[in-house]
C-alpha cells in the first residue's frame, strides 16, 4: 500500500530497483534498539513537558492558555518525533545486489528518500561497533572513490560485520566479472 511517499509494501519498493539478471544478495533494516532509544528520549521530552505543565499551573498560568500551548509543543516535538522514529525502524532499508547497493529511506509519510551507489564506485566499506559492542548491531560505512560523491554512513544495522563481509565479497565479484 502506498500512503503518499510511503512505500509500505517493501517486496514491491525492492523489485523495481532490480535489472534484469540483477539479484539482492543482502538486505538490511535497522535494529528495533533506534526506536528503542528514540521512544527513550520522546518519554523524556514528555516528562519535562508535564513538568512544564505544572511548572504553569503551580505559577497561577490559566490551564486554558498553557495546556493548547503544552499539546502542540508535545505534538510537534515527541508525536512527530516518535511517528518519524517508527517509520525509519520499519519501512529503512539497505539492499545489496550484485551490482549496485540502495539505501531506501522512508522519513515520513511525504518524503521517500533513494540513494544508490554502484558497486564499481565504491571504494571501501568497513563496519564498526557501537555501544561497545555489547548489542548485535553496528556502524556501516561507505566510502566513494574520490571525486564520485559523499560517502553513506548508517547507524544501528544487525550482525553489521556480517552484512560488510558480504558486501565486502560482492565488490570482489563484481571487479573480477569487470575484469574478464
């Protein structure tokens, strides 16, 4: 189903980036640990805007004038927010073909985001480990070759020194068939 710019059928987005002959190898969404942390920080800003609710009443504000003021503000900065935190969680995804990578970001319901990067530009990939290493996520980095563009970085991606070992061997593969 389609919702504006939002793709919610993610079988259907993957296909049409395909070539014929072209297969995925990897495919890749963030760990739930992103809407974990960000559901952490929009509790917190829903504290501070409670405080601020009473923080006003206790200061003989009129609730009729804080309370509309307080909805929108909490609205805006922890609805939206938590809104924005479960579609990137849910519908974010990095595809690995054997010819090109795509990163499909999905922010919000009006905006759908596609990079895409082939093989024969990239220079290097190399994962890293995040929160100590403690959880089964990590880093992703690609870096370009120089002059072809701005690197990708992506944050909170499962088993990430996996996925960069097959992306890893993918680049192999496709210099080697460049090469005969």
């Amino acid at each position: 189903m389609r919702i504006f710019a939002l793709e919610t059928n993610i079988e259907k987005l993957n296909q049409s980036f395909l070539s014929p002959g072209e297969h995925i190898v990897l495919k890749a969404r963030f760990h739930g640990f992103l809407f974990f942390v960000r559901a952490l920080w929009a509790t917190f800003l829903t504290i501070v805007i409670i405080a601020i609710g009473v923080g006003a009443t206790m200061s003989q504000i009129p609730a009729s004038l804080s309370s509309p003021v307080l909805f929108i503000a909490w609205l805006y900065f922890v609805a939206l927010s938590l809104l924005r935190s479960f579609i990137d969680w849910r519908y974010d995804e990095l595809i690995v073909t054997n010819e090109k990578i795509i990163f499909v970001n999905q922010s919000s319901i009006i905006q759908q985001e596609i990079k895409q990067m082939n093989l024969e530009n990239l220079a290097s990939v190399k994962a890293l480990t995040q929160y100590g290493g403690i959880f089964p996520f990590g880093k992703l980095h690609f870096d370009l070759k120089e002059g072809v563009g701005a690197g990708l970085k992506l944050r909170f991606i499962p088993n990430a020194q996996r996925a960069c070992s097959q992306i890893s061997d993918c680049i192999v593969q496709f210099q080697r068939r460049q090469a005969n």
